[in-house]
C-alpha cells in the first residue's frame, strides 16, 4: 500500500471524530434542553444533509478540478466554521447545516483522492481502511463526544473545532495533484448528463443505488434508536445511547475488515447478499428488549453493512475514474445518498412529530431494505460478465 495513504487516514480520521463528536453535541444539547422536543434531533439531521443534496452538482467537479488534498483543508476549515457558531449559540439549525456543507465537499475529495494513492488491485483494500478508520472515529466520536457533551456543551465543542484545525494540518502531507482540467460547459448540465451515463450501466447503476439505500438506512437506525432506546431500554443520556451505537460501529469495522477476500471488485453481484441480511437484522433489532441482544443486533446490522458499503465504494470510484471522474462519481453517490437519507430521516422527523412508535418505525425500515435491495439488484450482471465500465457502456 502507498506509504501516502497514511496522512490521508490520520485526517479524516480526525475530521470524522470530530464530525460525530457534534453530532452527539447536539443530540446532548436537545436532550438537556426543556424547550426543544424530540422531533428536533431527526430536524437537525436533515438540517446536516440539506448541503450534500443542494450542492452535489457543484462539489465534485470542484475536488477533481483542484487538488484534492487542499480541498480536504478548506473543508475542514468550513467544518471548524460551523462548530463555532454552534459554540456562540447561533441556531442550531443553521450552524449544523454549515457544518453539513464542510462535509459536502469533503466526502468527494476523501474518497476521489484514493484512487490517487492506490492501484487499482488494491483499490478494495484501500477503501477498508478508509472505511474501517472512519468507523472507528465515528465510535470514539461519538463515545467521548456525548459523555464531554454530557458535562459540558462548550468544552465538546471546543474540541471538535481544535480537531478539524489538526485534520487541515496533516493534510498538508498529501500530495498536491489535478486530475482533470476544468470544462467550459455548463456544471448543471454536465452533473445531469452525468447522471444519464452512470444509470446507463447495471453495475454502476446498482452501485450508486446500493450506497444510497445503505446510508439513507444507516442514518434512519441512528435517529429512530435516539427514541427507540430510552423507551425500550431506558436510556437516559446521550451517554448511554453512544454506547448502544458503539455496537453498530464496531459491527462495521468487522464487515469492512472480512469484505476484501469476500467481495472482490469483479464479484460485486455478491454485495447484495450482506444488504438482505442487513434487512433482517434490522427487523430482529424491532424485537429485542433487553439491552444486550439490542447490541447484538446492532453489531450484526453493522457487519453486514459494512460488508455492503466497502465494495460499492470501490466500484464507485473505479468506475468513476474511468470515466466521469472519481471526485465527480463520490459527488453522484453523495447526492442520490444524502437525497435519500434526507426523504428518509425527513418522513421519521414528521412519523415523530406525529408520535410514531420507533418499535414499528424499526421493523418498516427493515422491511424497506428487504424490498429496495431486492429492486437495486434487478439486472445486475452475473460476475463472468466485464467488470470495466467501457465494456458495460
């Protein structure tokens, strides 16, 4: 593996930490507040994924026409920005979506840069690590973020924003490359007909798709379980509900860490095995009442997450380099991503704002990732077909 990778891990490392640690900020902020309700966690979340979609036409183009690395830094530095509102008692709402706009245009650059750094035979494993730390940051994140928050809001924040400043630093290590010249056409018209090429094929299809299907689940878990757990479980604090998460981190990190040998790039049909059990998972969860099978269950949605992700990652980005741009293909998956997981935590916000029970609300979502994943996997090629995304157009 490319010694260049590691400042890249150590980074985003930092920045994810840091981007966990707000978000359980904030979800101790409602919890100890007497004038927000319940519904303003899912509303904060939304408020997060607003950017991804809103700025999606514009962010990819942006890290493979600029040197990935530096926008990393500016990123980060947006990121920091948001903190700092939220630390000077700005609306939340506002602030959250100004740190929503820093990881907007992060998540192209972080993921488009791999390709950069790694071979393409190595591609898989590259985006293990990436995912395998990054998960790692979002548990730690969370944990440590949620019991400072818990003592103290200005301290948690404090930190997250001396974080994201660390994380511009060691970008500073990465090289400093352009891919792509700039196009003169029109960036909405080019991000459209990007859209039409990507759809064109089944398993660059499948992939976008399956990403979004995986995040727009991943992030419905995260919000229904901060109502589903003090209802259950009797969780009291943000603490508590950290710790419960924690299960679903680490489940990923193991997914992520078998996937390799399991799920090769050129056997990428076999992806949608780990999203069916993901489905199942999710509804045994709806079951549990005790505090370990609960963790149980979270673990076992995150491994076979983790096992579903980490391939379409890297078929997204090879495919990506091959063709659109790897920034501008992690930009499609992070729109058609972000739209879903904001339809998808939007209608939990307004279930819950209605008094939805997160029992029921847990066994719809793994009945809907049963039947998407059954309709995103329509047409997927067997694997004896060409993998390359020239053969498939």
């Amino acid at each position: 593996m490319n010694k260049k990778i590691y400042p890249l891990l150590l980074a985003q490392f930092l920045s994810a930490f840091a981007d966990n640690a707000i978000l359980f900020t904030v979800i101790a902020l409602v919890m100890q507040s007497e004038q927000l309700a319940p519904w303003y966690v899912p509303a904060l979340q939304s408020s997060f994924l607003v950017a991804f979609v809103l700025l999606a036409p514009w962010v990819g183009g942006f890290a493979d026409h600029h040197a990935k690395s530096r926008v990393l830094i500016a990123a980060n530095l947006i990121k920091a920005a948001g903190a700092s509102l939220l630390l000077l008692k700005v609306e939340p709402l506002l602030a959250y979506c100004l740190v929503g706009v820093g990881a907007a245009v992060y998540s192209p650059a972080k993921y488009g840069i791999l390709p950069e750094l790694a071979e393409h035979n190595l591609l898989v494993k590259a985006n293990s690590w990436i995912e395998g730390s990054t998960i790692l940051a979002i548990l730690l994140g969370m944990v440590v973020g949620a019991k400072v928050a818990d003592t103290s809001i200005t301290w948690a924040l404090s930190g997250t924003i001396i974080l994201f400043l660390i994380s511009a630093l060691v970008t500073l290590w990465l090289p400093v490359s352009v891919s792509q010249e700039k196009p003169a056409d029109s960036i909405l018209l080019r991000f459209f007909r990007q859209i039409g090429r990507f759809f064109d094929t089944p398993r660059s299809r499948f992939s976008m798709l399956g990403a979004s299907l995986f995040w727009a689940a991943a992030a419905t878990i995260r919000v229904i379980i901060i109502a589903w757990a003090p209802l259950v479980l009797m969780s009291k604090n943000a603490s508590e509900i950290a710790e419960l998460t924690l299960f679903l981190a680490i489940g990923i990190i193991a997914g992520s860490a078998l996937v390799p040998r399991l799920i090769p790039l050129n056997r990428l049909r076999r992806a949608r095995l780990p999203a069916y059990l993901m489905g199942l998972f999710i509804i045994a969860l709806s079951f549990t009442e005790a505090v370990w099978p609960a963790r149980l269950m979270l673990f076992m949605i995150g491994m076979a997450g983790g096992m579903f992700i980490v391939p379409i990652n890297a078929a997204l980005q090879d495919l990506g380099q091959h063709s659109i741009g790897s920034g501008s293909a992690v930009a499609l998956q992070g729109f058609f991503q972000n739209l879903t997981m904001l339809v998808a935590v939007g209608s939990y916000t307004y279930a819950s704002s209605q008094q939805a029970n997160p029992i029921l609300a847990l066994l719809t979502l793994g009945a809907l990732v049963i039947v998407a994943t059954f309709l995103v996997s329509l047409h997927l090629p067997d694997n004896s077909q060409p993998y390359r995304f020239d053969d498939e157009s």
